[in-house]
C-alpha cells in the first residue's frame, strides 16, 4: 500500500514538473517572439504532445506519461469543476471591469444568457442530424439528442485572451472589448452550469424524451435559474466577508491566501455544501474582489500581487489543459475524426453567427443599445473555444450512462479540432479583420498620450526613489540634487508636452477628466461608506451624502463632467444646509473663491 501511495505521488510529481517545463518552454517562446498569444502558443505545445504520443507511444519514457496522464491521473468532472476552472474563472472575473461591465449590460447579458442558451439548442438539434452522419462504426449511432446538447454546451463557452490581447496591440475601441471579455466572462459561467445539467443526464443514462416533456423540462430550467441565482448570492457573500478582512490589512502574502480561499472557498460552499452553482459563486467573487477589493481593499503593491499570482495560476492551469488534451487526442485519432471537426466547426460558427446578428437586429431595433455591424462581425469571428471547453471534455468519464469510450474520445478529438482551429485560424486572422472592417480607432495623439503618461510615471517614481534613497542616507546631496535636476526637467518638458497634445486635441482630455472623475467619486463614496460604518456620521446623513455621489457618478457616465474650468458643474447638498445655518460657504460658481482663515 505505501509502495502504490508513493508511486502515485511520483506520477503526480512528473505530470507537474513537465507542465512546469512546458509553461516555461511556453513562456520564453512567446517572449522571444513577442507576437504570438500564450494560449495560441499552449495549443502548438498540445498539439506537438499529441503528435509525440502517437509517434513514440511505444516508447519507454513517453508510454509511461501517456499511461500516467491517461490512466492513472483520474481527470474526473468533480476534479475538472473543483480544481481546474477555479483559477481560469476567477481571474477572468477579477480582470474584469465591473463598471464598463455594467455600462454595457443590456448586450452582454443578452448574448451571454438567452443568447447562448438558445444557440446550444440549435446546435445540439442541427448536431443530431449532422454528426451521426459524419460519424463512423458504432459511433454514429450513440450521437443521441442529449449527446448532441452536451458537445454544445461543451463548445460554445467563449475565451477571449487572445482576442483582447489582439485589441489592445492593435487600438480596438474599448467598447468593443468590454464587449467581447463581458460576454465570455458571464456566458462561461452560464455554459458550465449548463453542462452540469446534462452531464448528469447524461451520466444517469436519461432517456432524451425527457427534454420533451414539459414537466420534467420545466424542473430543469427552473433549476437552472435557482441554481444560478444561489450560486450569485454565496459569492456575493463570500466576497463581502474576505473583502471585510482584507480592507483591515496591508499584507500582501496574507491578501493572496485570503483570494486564494475564497476562489476555492466559494466554489466548494456552493457546489458541495449550499448544492447551488459553485461556478457562478467563483465568477460573483472574482468580480467582487477584482473591483471593489482591488480597489479600496489594496495597496498598488498587493494589487500587483494579486493579479500577478492569478495570471500565473490561469497560465499554469491553462498548461496543464492543452498538455492533457494532446495525450488524450493523439494526432492519428484527430485525423481519423476529420469529418466530424470540420462538421463541428462550420456548425460552430453558424450557431454564434444566428446568435449574434439577430441579437444585434433586436437591440439596435429597440435603440436600448448600438452594436455597430463591423462589431458583429468581429464578435462573430472573435467568439474563440479554448481553455474553457477542454477542461470540460477532460472531465468526462470513459464510459457510464450514454458515455462510451469510443463516444466519449470522439467528443475529445472534437472538441480539440474546433479549439485548434478557433484559436490558430481565427486567432491569427483577426487582425487583418479588424483592419478590413475599419474597426480600429487608436488614433496617433492617442498613441502620443499614452507615451508621454507612461514616461511621467516612469519620471515620477523615479524621483520618489531618489527621495527616499536620500531620506535614508544611501546617497549624498549632491547625488540626489543632480538626479532631482535631471528627472524634474524631464517631468516639466512631459507635462508641457500633454497640456499641449490637450489644447490640439481637447477630445483627449475630456475623456482623461471623466475617467479620472469617476475614480475620484468612487474614492468619496467609498470614504462615506466607512464613515458611516465607523459611526462618524448618521446612516441617514451617510445616504443623502451617498445618493449625492451617485448622481455625479451617472452624471459622469453619460458622459458629462460635473467638474468645469470656471464654474462648478454640481452645487452641493452640504453648500444647501450650511447656508440655511447663516454660513459663509462661498458659491460653487465663483472661480475666485479666496480664503478667509488667517
């Protein structure tokens, strides 16, 4: 027994230090080259493992870690759900924008909830009809209904990081990007409890009449709903509760463990102990934590941290997928599948193109929203399959229900087909889209801005070293003195630079002031909130002083500045009350207010 314990722990050990090796090969290829998208790079490396495999499976070190990763590394769905999409979802969701994510709802929502249910129903009902006629031998006739549902809502959950990667090289307008990251941050949460559903139906062996009557269709999505909604209210809460501790501390290694245990904390109080979606509680929390923790829970320091300990988390993750996927899908099997991956792909690619264009003619119709058709079209071509989907194919068993082995590693060559292509020819051809459509805005000034802000950052904390080297006698005077000359002329000529850029192009400051607004409101409303919690003011004084915030706060997403060169563009509510007290407050339209204290 301790022999077969420790050689389980030797196999775990060599799958992890060959993911490490790759995860760097990855790595230092993708900085050497510089153009070519991690997960783009990830799937070259599955695809490379799976052509070793089928070449040199005979061989002695190779047939040991196919055996290892195939038969003795128990990839199944509760490890796939508790272990693997953890760190995927939550740093998606804590990279996430949430207040761009709520300017841009009304799409999102639509092509991410009803949007992608609805395309798993097309393409499970065309993919009954198509696949077992692509399919060969027994397989084409165990391509039941529920099968079919299961590949699509395997398939259909969105991976945008080499996409946006792409956007922001290339300029792309935000919009769009909030766009394409909010769909695929909500419609992978929705897709996986999707699959939950009909994996075990299809893992119970239901017969697919089931989904016909109206009864039992109705248990299930009214579960569908319940278990969503739970899922969003213990993230809500786990979030709150670590947030709670973290806005008390300012230890970056213990803020790390503590989004560690809620990553996994959520998903586990969900899944297992509350039965609600522990994937849409990890989404909630990573979407809590990235933006009001990393917020007002954060020093930059541990901010950076956090994220980059994520990043690498979801890198690693995403190494291991693409490594197991290749030793699973030898390259011999995935040819052999030729047909049914081509099949699955135009499918693909039609289910989210009658998704996409029809939503968009809905909500351009209903003037709720504008998505222009040059977006529609990238949002098409831009609807990437990677790391999401295979992590689920993973997760299922070889055999038990409907599942048979033969079923089960056509749905993986499947899945690995439609990855392969979704990120290597769409990928690689979206910025020759962008291009054709006219879809970039990033003008040069644009470009100019971002270049002169950079470098003043750079100047400024560079004169805050050389400050604090002074401050703690590491340099002389004199030393300092000629550091401060050399980056205080810098910061002068970098400043001028951009009041300039301002006054030709006034376009660029507007947009800098409503940004910069808009933090500074959040910084208010947030000092408020703890005002009131600490008992310095009256709930009652705290919520009129809160609402007040709020409106500036739409103000400044409409749009429109609450703050003028000359006049103030908002009279206070506290101005109101002092006034009435026979206080001299001054006007909020004189702009030249002088100070009375002595």
């Amino acid at each position: 027994m301790a022999a077969e314990a420790g050689s389980g722990i030797v196999d775990s050990l060599i799958v992890l230090l060959t993911v490490f090796i790759i995860a760097g090969g990855v790595g230092t290829l993708v900085a050497k080259i510089g153009d070519v998208p991690y997960t783009i790079a990830l799937l070259l490396a599955g695809l490379a493992v799976s052509v070793i495999v089928s070449v040199y499976a005979s061989v002695g070190a190779v047939g040991q870690f196919r055996d290892i990763v195939v038969e003795n590394l128990a990839l199944s769905h509760d490890l796939i759900l508790l272990v693997i999409l953890p760190p995927l979802l939550f740093e998606g969701a804590a990279t996430t924008d949430l207040e761009r994510l709520r300017a841009n709802a009304v799409p999102i929502l639509t092509l991410a909830v009803p949007g992608l249910l609805v395309s798993v129903v097309l393409l499970g009902g065309v993919g009954l009809v198509v696949f077992p006629a692509l399919a060969s031998g027994a397989v084409a006739a165990q391509f039941s209904l529920l099968i079919s549902l299961l590949f699509a809502a395997m398939i259909l959950p969105t991976d945008p990081v080499s996409v946006l990667a792409l956007f922001e090289e290339m300029g792309a307008p935000e919009r769009l990007s909030v766009l394409v990251e909010g769909e695929s941050l909500i419609n992978d949460g929705v897709g996986v409890v999707v699959f939950s559903t009909l994996y075990v139906l299809v893992v119970d062996g239901a017969n697919p009449d089931v989904l016909f009557d109206p009864t039992e269709l109705s248990l299930v999505l009214g579960e569908l709903v319940v278990v969503s909604l739970g899922g969003a209210v213990v993230g809500l809460i786990a979030g709150y509760a670590v947030y709670s501790v973290m806005v008390t501390l300012d230890e970056q290694m213990t803020e790390i463990v503590l989004t560690l245990v809620l990553a996994y904390g959520s998903f586990l109080l969900a899944e297992h102990y509350l039965h609600v979606s522990g994937v849409i509680a990890t989404v909630v929390a990573g979407l809590f934590i990235g933006n009001r923790g990393a917020e007002y829970a954060m020093s930059p320091r541990t901010k950076i941290s956090v994220f980059n300990t994520w990043e690498t988390a979801a890198f690693l993750v995403n190494t291991f997928i693409f490594i197991a996927i290749g030793v699973r899908t030898p390259i011999l099997r995935l040819i052999s599948n030729w047909h049914l991956i081509v099949g699955a792909i135009v499918l693909v690619l039609a289910a989210r193109a009658a998704i996409v264009y029809p939503s968009a003619f809905l909500l351009n119709r209903a003037r709720s929203v504008d998505l222009p058709r040059n977006y529609q079209h990238v949002m098409v071509w831009g609807g990437l399959h990677a790391s999401i989907p295979i992590a689920l194919v993973l997760g299922l068993p070889r055999s038990g229900g409907l599942l048979t082995p033969e079923l089960t590693q056509t749905l993986e060559s499947m899945v690995f087909g439609v990855a392969a292509f979704s990120l290597v020819v769409q990928g690689l051809t979206m910025g020759r889209l962008l291009d054709r459509l006219g879809v970039v805005t990033r003008s040069e000034a644009e470009e100019l801005y971002e270049l002169l802000v950079g470098r003043r950052r750079a100047v400024q904390e560079a004169l805050d070293a050389a400050e604090a080297l002074y401050r703690d006698g590491e340099i002389p005077r004199g030393v300092y003195e000629d550091f401060e000359a050399e980056y205080g002329n810098e910061q002068e000529d970098l400043s001028g630079a951009i009041a300039r850029l301002f006054e030709r192009h006034p376009e660029l400051r507007t947009e800098q002031l409503l940004m910069g607004e808009r933090r500074v409101l959040q910084q208010e409303k947030s000092a408020l909130i703890d005002a009131v919690r600490s008992g310095l003011i009256a709930s009652d004084v705290g919520d009129r002083l809160t609402e007040e915030v709020d409106l500036k706060l739409d103000s400044v997403r409409s749009g429109e500045s609450t703050v003028k060169e000359v006049e103030e563009g908002y009279t206070e509510f506290w101005r109101e009350r002092a006034r009435e007290f026979g206080l001299d407050v001054g006007d909020a339209d004189d702009g030249d207010r002088t100070d009375t204290a002595e």
